[in-house]
C-alpha cells in the first residue's frame, strides 16, 4: 500500500515529527522513524515524486537500518541510497518521476527501517544528508514490500 | 584491479553493457580504489541491475558506490549517485525499473561497512560487482 509523506515530515533540521507523518503499510500504521520496527528483508520499494512540478529539482531517496530514538539522518549512515528523477513534463511522466527497485535475494536490515529524502541540490546532491540538506519541495510517496 | 564489459544485444536492454569488476582471472575484488569511467566515453549511462557478490566475502558487509563523476573521485569524501548495501556471504541483486541516468558517465568503489559518503576502507574478502546499464550517446 502506498503513502503519500508531505515533505514536511523529512525534516533534516530536526528530529522527525513522529505524529505528522505516517506510512501505511498494510493495516498498521508506523510512522517513518521506524517504517519497520523488527529486523526485515526488503524486497522492493517504490518513490514517486509525481508532485514535482518542473521547477523542483529531483530528490534523494534513503532507507536507515536504525530505529534507535536517536536516529537522526543527518548524523546516521545510511543503508542504501538513490536518486528520484524530477517531473519532466507533460506525457513524460514514465520518464523519470519514480523509480521501483526490485530485489529478487531482498536486502537485510536487521534493526528495523527508517527512511529519509531531501532535495537534490547543491552539495547535496546525492551522498548523506547533511544539517544544511533542504527538504523535498512537494510531497514523496513511498512504498515498500518487506517481510 | 581492471574490468570487462560486455555488449548486450537482444535483451530488453537492446544495446545495453554489462560491466564486471573485477575482471576474471583477477585476484583483487572490488575495493576502495575506485574504477573510474567504466562505460564508454561520450556516453550517458543508465543503470539498470546491479548484483554484489560477497559469497567470497563472509566476514563483513560492504556498500557498492556508483558515482556519477569520471575524474578527480576521492573515495571517503565524494557523495555518492548511488549506494547499495552488499551482505556478507551471499549474494545481493537489484533492479532498477526505470533506470538511474547518470550525466557525467559512471564510477564504482566498493567499501567496507555502509554509507554513502564518508569510509574508504577495502573489504577484507573477494567482492564481486556485476551491473547492466544503457548508454545513451
């Protein structure tokens, strides 16, 4: 199932609103500090920044194998990291606005998952997030498909 | 350590290049040291699979690093484009389904422990990097 998570909530300032954003996934709803809260294999996710509109930059995707109450992305390592292309442009919209990742071995964390995004720009183009990384300018929809 | 690439003819990636680091008969995996440049010059690559081999690296987990930058990469200190967690003793695979372009071409490092950008410390084992990409001239 898919959430929408207002780009809001991938605060890199400060730590992250437990009560502002959620993720459902199936009927249980998590908020994104711990996405799962046991250890998981990932097997596939899905970002869409289908909200971009064509002056926003594209946004930087991260999941964290941490769920500790300190976990903070910008002074966490991140597990695995990926780029979410910009709207294009009308019809363009297959051209680049999400990306699906599929694992057929899936990929381990064994915490737990947390995520992150911020906006692509700068010295922040790819790579951790940092104190002055920016927010996403529009809202990110995430799913994932974990054991 | 070198790498070999493959050209990719009637497969959904029509005109595609696998790329395999290290090459074979190598006795040095995928390490730290970064291969600059893997895919021909000129072009824009888009990646499309990635498999980490670790069978041959029990001891540690490590993270494959795709950068999109071919010259002047400092391991430990450059962000990068893409990161992937490879498990120890196993193999790990990933599809991309609608690629990830990179517009300046495509380098790969792999180190010790996670992380994409700081670290740049060689994986004690034998690791081995398989990726399928598209080039766009």
């Amino acid at each position: 199932m898919a959430t929408t998570l207002t780009s809001a909530g991938f605060n890199t300032a400060s730590p992250l609103n437990q009560t502002q954003t959620k993720i459902v996934q199936k009927a249980a709803v998590i908020d994104q500090r711990n996405v799962a809260r046991k250890p998981v294999t990932l097997y596939a996710v899905i970002v869409d920044n289908m909200f971009a509109t064509a002056s926003n930059d594209k946004v930087w995707f991260r999941l964290y194998d941490d769920v500790s109450d300190s976990w903070n992305p910008t002074n966490t390592k991140s597990l695995m990291g990926f780029p979410v292309e910009k709207y294009l442009g009308a019809g363009n919209q297959l051209n680049g606005t999400f990306q699906a990742v599929f694992s057929r071995t899936g990929i381990t964390f064994g915490k737990g998952i947390s995520i992150a995004a911020s906006l692509g720009t700068g010295s922040d183009v790819g790579g951790e997030i940092t104190a002055t990384s920016s927010n996403p300018a529009t809202d990110v929809a995430v799913e994932l498909v974990h054991s | 350590m070198s790498f070999r690439t493959t050209r990719i003819k009637g497969t959904k990636e029509a005109d595609g290049l696998e790329i395999v680091i290290p090459a074979p008969n190598e006795t040095l995996g995928a390490n730290a040291t970064p291969e600059l440049d893997v895919t021909n010059p000129g072009t824009t690559p888009k990646l499309f699979s990635i498999v980490i081999d670790c069978l041959d690296n029990p001891g540690e987990n490590v993270t494959l690093r795709l950068y999109d930058k071919i010259s002047s990469l400092t391991v430990g200190t450059d962000n990068a484009h893409v990161w992937i967690p490879g498990e120890r003793g196993r193999r790990t695979e990933l599809e991309f389904s609608v690629g990830i372009p990179f517009a300046l071409g495509m380098s790969v490092a792999v180190v010790k422990g996670a992380g994409g950008t700081a670290g740049a410390d060689n994986p004690t084992g034998f690791v081995k990097v398989t990726l399928r990409v598209k080039e766009t001239a």
